[in-house]
C-alpha cells in the first residue's frame, strides 16, 4: 500500500512538471516608436516566478498551466497587467508597449529622453554586462549637483580629481595612465602638457551617462592601466521638447574681497585672442592696466529636440543644446614656498602672501541627428563645440632669493587661456538578421589651446612704493603659447553570434575589429624678455597700471628693451618661436570570443595587436639647431574576463590583462615651461611602460536601486615614468623611467541603499570607498644611463604620484513628492575624502612633496515647482578646507603651498515647454 501511493506520488509529481507552458515576447516603448525596453520586469502576478527582458527587449517566461496575469513595469513607465490562460505545453506570445508616465525629478531633462539616464537602468545594465565597469547617468548627476564630467567621476569609487584643474587619478595612477573618448571615439587634450583633455570643460548638460572602464577590454587602446573614462552624449529620442536655464552665484572668497582685480580688455564670453607681436623694433602689446570686476557668475542654456516618422519604421530624431557659463574663484590665506632647508638654487622664494583670483568661462554646443532607417540599421551624426576661457591674477609676496632678499618682493603673474574643442562624429549601428552586427564610427577632431599673453612682473616695495626688479630679462616677460592638434579616427567591428540553447538564446559570439587613429599636433611658443635700463630701476610704478613705464615711448626711449631667446632687436630670428611637432600613428586589431558556458559562466577571451609610431621635432632655447626622436612599439595585448552569476542577484567577476603606457610629445620634446615656483624640461630618452593587470569583484543587487559590491585589484607596471626633480641650477622637473618595476594593489566598496519609504518621502544612501597600496623601485643609475639627466633619490622606493591611500564618497538623498509626482523637492548632502597623496618624489635628501588630506560637504536643493518650472540651489565646498602641499622632510614638515577656496554658492531656474 506504501509502495501504490508513492508510485502514485511519483506519477503526480512528473505529470506536474509535465503541465507548464511558456509565455515570450517583446516590450517596447509606446511614446518612442516602439523603441525596445531591455531590463523591463516581467512577472506572473503573486508569484516570485518573473524575469528581465534581454538587451533587445524580448523574455521567456515558463508557468504552469490555468489563468494568470502578467505584470509588466519599468522604472519612469506605467505599468501594465494582461489576464491571460495558457495549456500545457503551449507557447503565448504577448507583446507589450509600455506608455511613459510624468518624470519625478528634474534629474532627467527631458521627459520622454533615453531611459539610460536613470540610476536604475544602469544598475540593470551593470548586472547583465559581462565587462567590469561603472557608469554614472544623468539622474545622478543631478542629485548630486555635479556640473562637469570631472567632478562626475570623482564621484565614482577609486577616482580622485586633481586639485585646480580638470586632471583625474584612477586608482591612484594619473594622466599618462588613463585614457578618455566620446561615444567611444579617441579625443584630443587641450593641454601641451597632457595625454588626456581636461574633463571639466565637458559640462553635464550635454551627457546622458559617463562610463569608466578600469578592466581593460579588447575594444579600447591598448594605452591604458588606470582607466577609461567615456562620455556618452545626449541622443534625443522623445516627442518633442525646448527648455531654458538660466543661473547665478558667488564664492565667497572673491566676494569678500575689497578689491577683485584682473588684467583689462579681454571678452566676458571667452573669445578674445590676442597675437603674438609681429615684431619687436615697435612696442605693439595690449594694455598691463588691471580693473576691479564684481565677482558674480551666471549662466544660461538653451536646449530642444523633436522626433519625426520618417515611412512605415523610420524615425529622425533631432537634439541640439547650447549654454555658456562664467565663474569667478578666488584663492585665500594662502603661502607659497619655492625652495627648502636653505636651498641655495634659483626657484629659492618663500612667499608669506598668496592670492590668486580667477574667471572662467565654458561656452558649449551640442547637435544630434539620428536616423533609425529601420529596427536594423542606425545612423548618427554628433557635433560638439566646446570654448572654454580663463583669465587668472596671482600675486606671490615675500622672500626672493637675490631679488628680496628682505621678504618685500611681488611676483605678479597674469594669465589668460582659451581652448576651442570642435569634435565631429558619424556613427552606424546595423543588424543583418539574428546574427551579425556591425558597428563602425569616424570622427574628425581638432582643438586650438591658445595663451596668449602670459604676463609675469616682479617688483620690490619699499617705503615709498614699488619698483621694477630686472636683474635679468626673464625677470619681467610676456609669454605666448599655441598648440594646434587634429586627429582623425576610425573604429569598426563585426560580430557574429552562434550556438542556440533551448531558450533561443545565442550562448556565444564572436567580434572582430579595428581601430585607428592619426594625431598630429604643432606647439609654439614664444617669450618676450622685458629687460629694464638700470638708470630706471628706481623709477616708482603703479603696479596696476603699467602701461604707464611700459609703453612705446619709453620704449623708444630706451627705458627697457626687449628680448626673445632667439635674440634681440637687431637679431632678424628673434620671432622664430621655441617650437616642436608631434606625429603618432596607431593601428589596432582585436578579436574577442564571448561564450556562456552554463547559466551561471560567461567568458571573454580578446587577443589585440597593435603597432606604434611616434615621432617629435623640436627647436627650443635649449636645442637651437633642432633635433628628432623617432620610436616605434610593436604591442600584443591578450585579456580576459570571467563573470559567474551565483544567482539573480549576485555576481563574481575576475579580468586580467596586458597594456602599456606611451610618453607624451611634451615629455620627450627638449622644451622648457616656467611657472613661479617650478621649471619643467622634456626627456627625449623617456620610453613606454609595460602594465600588468588583474582584477576581481563580488556584487549584489537587492533591489532594482541598490547594489552592494567589493572588489580587489592589482597593478605590476614594468619602467614606470614619473616626474622627478633632477639636477640643475633651478631644480628643473623632468620626465624619466625612474626604476625597473612598481606595484598597485586596492580594495573597492560601494553600497547605494534605499533608507525608507513613507508616505510621499524617499530617502536614500551612497557610500564608496577605495583603500590602495603602491610601490615603485627607484634607482638614480638607472636614470644616470639612460638619459643625460642626473638625479639623487632620497629613498630607494616610493609611492605613485597622484595616488591617495583612502578615497570616500557618500551622499544622503530626501525626496518629496505631491500633486501624482508631478511637483517635489530633493536635498543631497554629498560628502568626499581623499587621504595624504604623492605629489612628487622626493631627490637629493629632501623628502617627497605631499598633497594634504582634504573633505569636502556640498548641499544640493532641487525643487520642481509643477511640471514647466523648476529651480535648484548649491552650495558646494561647505567646509572650506586648507588646501595644502607639504614636503615631509626628516626634521619636520615643510609647507610649499597653502590656500583656501571659499564656498561656492549658486542660483537656478529652469523652463520646459
């Protein structure tokens, strides 16, 4: 009797098993023309059985014989429920179009634009991705009030932002590590002195997501061991839309100022360009006169976009945006050391008194054509023009050695700078059936980063007011700078998917393709030495208005005369400007096997080849003949990666690769750049790296807004360059492969969390942090043979520049909604931290230079009124910490440099028809 009802058990069970069907189909988008909807939930109702549409929308779902009912959601969406009864073993396809609901926040711009803004959509896309990376969208970086893209990825976990410019640290590895391109296109930077372009000139208002890959994939150059930071750019998908912006603020420094000087006659909108002199036997410069400026920024923009049926499944979509912002900074209370325990070199200056007050402008376009031709084939076109402006006024007072030697010199160094970025990209996506993809992109880049007109003046004060120091012609001088850099790009892929499984899912494909890219760049400069006639050396001037000594009259009359490094008056080069040219050719293939191996294991396996060509001519003050350097690398570049889903939620993932890291054309041209209290040199002898890279990341995604992940890596970079200080009257910095091998290794947290819900409030959490070790060799013999450079090491190891032990990030979010969502009101505290981190390496028994450990609070208030009108404020830098550069010596600490930067405050409303 026992055995007949098992049996009967038995039967029962396989005849229950037996009885279940299987419903699929596809969600799509019903405002966008039927766009499809991938990571939308699909779930039977009262029931945990449900799954995520795939990339392409479509799901599978098996449920047991009867009447259910689906329930299909996305975040931003209505949510829709369809009855349905399925038999055994019947397959029921129910296609779905989803219908948008009103946008909460001002956190996305428009109302029907690309759901990939949103927090949740990317944490989907994290999840399902093979590739270890994090993306920051447009919702968050607006909660979190961030304006431009290098304040976004300081956000992220393991980056920091280099103090006063734009500059990023990915892992505690800086420019020459890292790498940056737009739509997944190379870029060009816009400073001589760097690899990358600087992030801050991208405002937010032309991005929809920002991705950071620090695991290398196949697909990028191979130029790569900190990280790639891409941008993604806004393309316009909704109905239709036109918004207006419009925004004031103050800092509190520049406000508090009696006097808030800079240098007259330059455009408030950040256009003017001043020449260079077209001869020195006439005095033919722009006015020295300084004028007081009331410190308040503003700022408007202007965006729209339409979307239009073109036939029976064609759509033109059209986005176009244009803003320009200005912003006055001011550093306070601030100190400025040049040389240390009674260094007796050139740079020797203690200055007790430090300012520095700044105008920036950024003036940005952005045009977006897309043409979908069909559900199989794609086509854009984006245009981005970019100029941005900076004028700035330091003043250094105090000791200068040999010039005030009574602590009574003023060193004045005005600076105006534009950049001018244009970027022009056509894109195309394709589907030939089920199984090949093709991709391909070109783009055309050029940018013009101008200075011209770099003014630097010394005086000494005394009892009856200021007189010019000229003890040698540099002493006083006008600087001008050009750089020109064009590049032009081609990426192309092929893939191919294989092998089915029972669901019709493809478990493998393969992707083949190239990438190329040719960058040339031109960089002159010119100086103009203002050498003063010691008959007027004691002539009293008015330090803000010298045009009254410096002028064509007294030029004429001999009270100063003017030189170059080529010469002087009569020297028929004296023009011929210090120059040099870069050319850098890079060629690569790649081809990458992605296979799921079960459920739980997907690989991919890339192998890519490329070839380098680099070459740099210069003719400086340093080589006035001129000369080449000519290298060539030939790099093979095998990675893989390994995700293993432990269940829905969870993932591991492992990578592990090979790249290099090439020296930039500033670096091995023999050219000279001066600031006041550092002289730069080129190396022609600097050769590329060799990086070796592992990685390995647990995450968990409770919620479809939370992720809670921990993640190791490791880094053994073989020739590591560095910035040295080598031996010279005027301690000179310089470029070197500074020992045979370095080490990074860290730790990676982050947690986003919804805190609570109730009633119309929401309130969430984000906290990331980064803790890092590193290490390099150093050997001075090293150095000595193979550049002509000579160099003591303080210490025989040491850490990498830029990189901060421990990095935090948190933010606390509170949302409030009313009127169906329609009308809110968000505050954001977010916090930062970056630890004691490695500015430059300590040389003949001093110690190395450290940037202090720096916090900084910024509050962040969002309101939309209903759902045309909106306003926001923030006040950014609310702790107003010292900014401050030690040189940590074995008796005692010594500042170099010290300020403050005030608090940032600002004003905006915004419009949407």
């Amino acid at each position: 009797m026992k055995f007949k009802f098992l049996l009967v058990a038995f039967f029962a069970t396989l005849s229950g098993f037996a009885q279940k069907g299987t419903v699929a189909g596809m969600i799509t988008d019903k405002n966008l023309n039927n766009e499809v909807l991938p990571f939308a939930t699909v779930l039977v109702k009262g029931t945990t059985n449900g799954t995520n549409t795939d990339e392409n929308g479509k799901y599978t779902l098996t449920v047991s014989e009867g009447s259910h009912v689906l329930v299909v959601s996305f975040l931003g969406y209505e949510s829709a429920e369809v009855p349905f009864t399925i038999a055994a073993n019947e397959t029921k396809t129910i296609n779905l179009a989803l219908d948008m609901k009103g946008v909460a926040l001002e956190d996305v711009v428009i109302k029907t634009e690309p759901n990939r803004h949103k927090e949740t959509t990317l944490l989907a896309e994290q999840k399902k991705a093979v590739e270890i990376k994090q993306t920051i969208g447009a919702q968050e970086l607006s909660r979190k009030g961030v304006s431009d893209v290098a304040t976004a990825v300081a956000k992220t976990t393991g980056i920091t932002k280099q103090e006063g410019s734009g500059n990023i640290y990915v892992r505690g590895l800086g420019d020459r590590y890292n790498s940056t391109t737009l739509n997944g296109l190379p870029i060009p930077s816009n400073n001589p002195e760097k690899k990358n372009i600087s992030l801050d000139i991208f405002p937010t208002d032309i991005v929809e997501l920002v991705s950071i890959d620090k695991v290398y994939t196949g697909r990028i150059t191979g130029d790569f061991a900190g990280g790639n930071i891409d941008i993604v750019s806004k393309d316009f998908k909704g109905i239709g839309m036109f918004r207006l912006d419009i925004g004031t603020g103050a800092n509190t420094n520049a406000v508090s100022e009696d006097h808030f000087k800079l240098q007259k006659g330059y455009n408030v909108f950040g256009f003017s360009n001043p020449s260079n002199p077209k001869t020195i036997g006439t005095y033919e410069f722009k006015t020295l006169t300084m004028e007081e400026r009331a410190p308040f920024s503003g700022s408007f923009g202007v965006s729209g976009g339409k979307s239009f049926n073109v036939g029976v499944s064609g759509k033109l979509s059209v986005f176009a945006t244009g803003s320009f912002n200005n912003e006055y900074t001011s550093r306070q209370h601030g100190r400025v050391k040049g040389g240390v325990n009674g260094d007796a070199s050139l740079i020797n200056k203690d200055f007790e008194t430090y300012s520095a007050n700044g105008y920036n402008t950024n003036t940005t376009g952005l045009a977006n054509i897309g043409y979908k031709i069909n559900s199989n084939h794609k086509i854009n076109f984006n245009s981005v023009f970019i100029n941005t402006s900076g004028e700035s006024n330091s003043e250094y007072f105090g000791y200068v050695a040999d010039l005030a030697n009574d602590r009574n010199g003023l060193i004045r160094r005005t600076k105006y700078e534009k950049n001018t970025l244009s970027i022009s990209q056509l894109l195309g996506e394709h589907k030939f059936g089920e199984r090949i993809k093709a991709n391909w992109g070109m783009a055309r880049n050029t940018i013009e980063g101008d200075m011209p007109d770099r003014v630097t003046n010394s005086f000494r004060k005394t009892d009856t007011g200021y007189q010019i120091i000229s003890q040698s012609r540099p002493d006083n001088n006008r600087y001008y700078q050009r750089l020109t850099e064009e590049e032009n790009v081609v990426n192309a892929s092929l893939s191919y998917a294989f092998q089915k499984n029972q669901n019709e899912e493809f478990k493998g494909k393969l992707t083949a393709g190239y990438n190329g890219r040719s960058k040339t760049r031109t960089f002159k400069a010119t100086q103009f030495n203002f050498k003063t006639e010691v008959p007027y050396l004691t002539t009293l001037v008015d330090i803000d208005n010298l045009d009254l000594f410096y002028n064509p009259e007294n030029y004429t009359n001999g009270y100063f005369n003017i030189f170059t490094y080529s010469g002087g008056v009569d020297d028929p080069a004296a023009l011929t400007p210090q120059r040099y040219t870069g050319a850098q050719y890079i060629h690569g293939i790649y081809l990458t096997a992605d296979y799921k191996f079960s459920d739980k294991l997907t690989a991919s396996l890339s192998v890519r080849g490329e070839t380098i060509y680099q070459k740099v001519k210069w003719k400086t003050q340093l080589d006035p003949i001129g000369a080449k350097d000519v290298f060539e690398k030939n790099a093979f570049l095998p990675n893989a990666i390994l995700k293993y889903e432990v269940n829905n939620k969870q993932n591991l993932r492992f990578g592990t690769s090979k790249t290099y890291t090439l020296p930039q054309f500033k670096e091995r041209a023999l050219f000279v750049y001066e600031e006041i209290d550092e002289v730069k040199v080129g190396n022609p002898y600097l050769y590329p790296s060799d990086n070796y890279n592992v990685d390995i990341k647990w995450e968990l995604f409770p919620k479809s807004e939370e992720i809670i992940s921990v993640g190791a890596f490791g880094k053994y970079i073989m020739n590591p360059i560095n910035e040295i200080t080598i031996a010279s009257s005027t301690n000179d910095i310089s470029f070197v492969n500074t020992g045979d091998k370095g080490y990074v290794a860290g730790i990676e947290a982050e947690v986003r969390k919804v805190i609570g819900e109730f009633s119309n409030n929401k309130l969430t959490a984000g906290l990331n942090a980064s803790y890092m070790y590193t290490t390099q060799d150093l050997s001075s013999e090293k150095v000595q043979k193979e550049t002509k450079y000579g160099v003591v090491f303080t210490n025989s190891k040491s850490g990498f520049t830029g990189a901060s032990p421990l990095l935090v990030n948190a933010d606390l979010t509170l949302l409030r909604e009313w009127n169906n969502k329609e009308s809110n009101i968000m505050g954001t505290l977010a916090y930062s931290y970056f630890s004691d981190r490695l500015y430059s390496i300590g040389t003949n028994f001093r110690g190395d230079v450290v940037d202090k450990a720096v916090s900084t609070l910024d509050f962040i208030f969002k309101s939309k009124i209903n759902k045309n009108l909106g306003l926001n404020f923030s006040a950014k830098n609310l702790l107003n910490p010292k900014i401050e550069r030690v040189q940590e010596n074995n008796n005692g600490d010594v500042t170099l440099l010290t300020y403050t930067k005030g608090i940032s405050l600002s004003l905006g409303m915004n419009y949407q028809f």
